[in-house]
C-alpha cells in the first residue's frame, strides 16, 4: 500500500485533478481507520461518507493549483472543503490499484491488525 498513494496522484493528474501523492495517502489513511472502526469495506458510500466526515473533523481543506497564486500568497475565498468527488476518485483508483495486486479490499482489511 506504500506504492499506492504516489501512483494514485499520478492518475489522478493524468485525469486532470492535481492532488499530491501526501493528500492521498491521508485519504487512504481516513479510509482504513474507517474500516477499523467498523465500516463495511464494501460499502463505497458509507466508506465516502465515513471520510468525508474525517475530513470535516480535520478541518482538511483545498485550494487552488499553486500555480495560479500571486506573490501575494493564496486567495483565501478559493480555499474550500475537499469535495466528495475527490475521495471517491481516490478510492476509485484505489481499487484499480488492489485490482492490479489481485487483492480484494475486505480481504486486505480482514488482514490489518486492529
């Protein structure tokens, strides 16, 4: 799973959505707690809301490309909280990933000590 979150940005980026390789891994990391605490693997959309709710929790925001910032610094009123789409793209390519290594996500979580 180390390998996971770099590969992930680098789709996502192919796909136009420019997220670093540390947002994903965070994703991945809410996500596994998630199912640690009990959410059903399976279940995309409890897992989604699960995150989301982390998210919100850890008050984890985003912002514009850096590129597009002045030497000012960043325009706050274009910092907002990571959108669903965001995750479930993350996890959407997670499952490609785990597809690749011939691994089902509940067995993977059966397997996690917790």
């Amino acid at each position: 799973m180390n390998e996971a979150g770099e590969w992930i940005a680098e789709q996502l980026s192919e796909e136009g959505l420019m997220v670093t390789s540390g947002f994903v891994d965070l994703v991945l990391d809410m996500e596994w707690t998630s199912i640690e605490e009990g959410v059903d693997p399976e279940a995309r959309a409890l897992v989604v809301d699960s995150v989301m709710q982390k998210m919100t929790e850890e008050n984890v925001q985003v912002g514009p490309p850096p590129e597009t910032l002045s030497t000012d610094g960043i325009d706050t009123s274009q910092i907002r909280p990571v959108p669903r789409q965001f995750v479930e793209q993350v996890l959407s390519w997670e499952d490609d990933f785990l597809g690749f290594a011939a691994v089902r996500r509940s067995d993977y979580a059966s397997d996690v000590p917790g």
